[in-house]
C-alpha cells in the first residue's frame, strides 16, 4: 500500500465515521488528482491481463472512488451547516471549500432576501444588496501557526481519550492513532486542544 493510498484511506475514513468535516493536510486534493493521474498512467502502459495491470486498475478505481465519496460526504456536511446555520471549524476546510462556503451563504441570503420580498407583495429585486451574515465559528480562531517550543518544534500535550477515535491527521503531518478509549497519547498542542473541547480526550498534567 503506497503513502499516497494510506493517506487517501485513512481521510476517507474518518470523514464516514465522524459527524463534523474533518481536516485535511494542505494541498491534499493538488496531491491525490496527481496520485489518480499517476495510476492512469500506469494503467495505460500496462498490459491489461498482466497481475500487474489489473492491480493498478483496481487501485485506480478504488482511489477514484474514494475521491468522489469523500468530496461528496464533505460537501454534503458543508451545505447541511449552512443551511442549519451551524459552525464549521474553518481550519478543517480546504481553500476550494472556504470559497465554496462564501458562495453557499451569498446564495442562501439572496434567496432568503427574496422569499421575504415576496412574502411582502414585492417584487424580488436583482439590484437589491445582498446582507451576508458573518461566518460563525465554534470558538475564537486559533493562533495561524501551531504553537513551537524554543528550538522551533511544535509543543505537545498528554492527554487521555474518553472514547475510541480514528487515526487523526496532526498539524506536524504526523498520523496519530488509531485510539482506544483510555488510551494516553502526546500530541501537538492544536490537536489535543481540539480534542479536550469537543470531548473526546481530557487533558493529563504532566508538570509536578
């Protein structure tokens, strides 16, 4: 199994197992087009009825697949969100679904806007400003860059899980897990922060 397979799998699979969207390493959509493309190649040049030729085609459409359910699943979590008006935890949004999350509320407060004209006996107007409501978020932002020790490395925290939880992605790129409730694990201080107000783990004092 390559690097680029297990990373796909793993993010694919903590997307179908948790009820929020979950983050993705910088450049993960860039990475797998270029992954899919890749296996494309070699499935061209390979003979077809060769061991080596059906495993790449079964890769490829198992790569495919995933692509379009995680990209389907995390759509769908994105438009629920918004249209509930519920929080979404802007760090776990890639670029193209930070745009996609502006363009959601345009729409939505256009339509709304509209519905009330009508519901008024007017006319919806086209040229009429559009109030977008300010994103919501669940908590203040974070810091932009991950918490770093003297020597530049990122600071960690203990802490001890309360229910099992999927191999995470860390904001080192590092992968973490998979955890078993009880389990006790370092991990870098954004992550385990992340963890402790959701729930899932509480923090353990290391200090005397």
């Amino acid at each position: 199994m390559t690097d680029e397979y297990r990373t796909l799998f793993e993010s694919w699979r903590r997307e179908r197992q948790r009820p929020d969207i979950q983050p993705l390493h910088e450049g993960f959509y860039t990475s797998m087009v270029a992954y899919s493309t890749q296996l494309r190649e070699q499935e061209r040049t390979s003979e077809k009825t060769s061991v080596k030729g059906r495993l790449i085609e079964k890769e490829r459409d198992h790569v495919d697949r995933m692509l379009g359910d995680l990209n389907r699943l995390r759509l769908k979590k994105l438009v629920t969100a918004e249209l509930n008006g519920a929080p979404v935890e802007p760090l776990n949004l890639t670029a193209e679904e930070k745009h996609l999350q502006v363009e959601l509320r345009r729409l939505l407060a256009a339509h709304t806007q509209g519905m009330k004209q009508l519901l008024m006996g007017r006319e919806p107007s086209a040229d009429a400003p559009i109030s977008i409501p300010p994103p919501q978020t669940p908590h203040p932002q974070p810091p932009s860059q991950p918490p770093r020790n003297e020597k530049g490395e990122q600071t960690l925290k203990v802490v001890r899980f309360t229910q099992p939880l999927p191999a995470i992605m860390g904001t080192d790129m590092k992968t973490y897990g998979p955890f078993k409730a009880e389990d006790v694990a370092s991990l870098p201080t954004q992550n385990a922060d992340n963890l402790i107000r959701k729930g899932i783990a509480k923090l353990v004092e290391t200090e005397p």
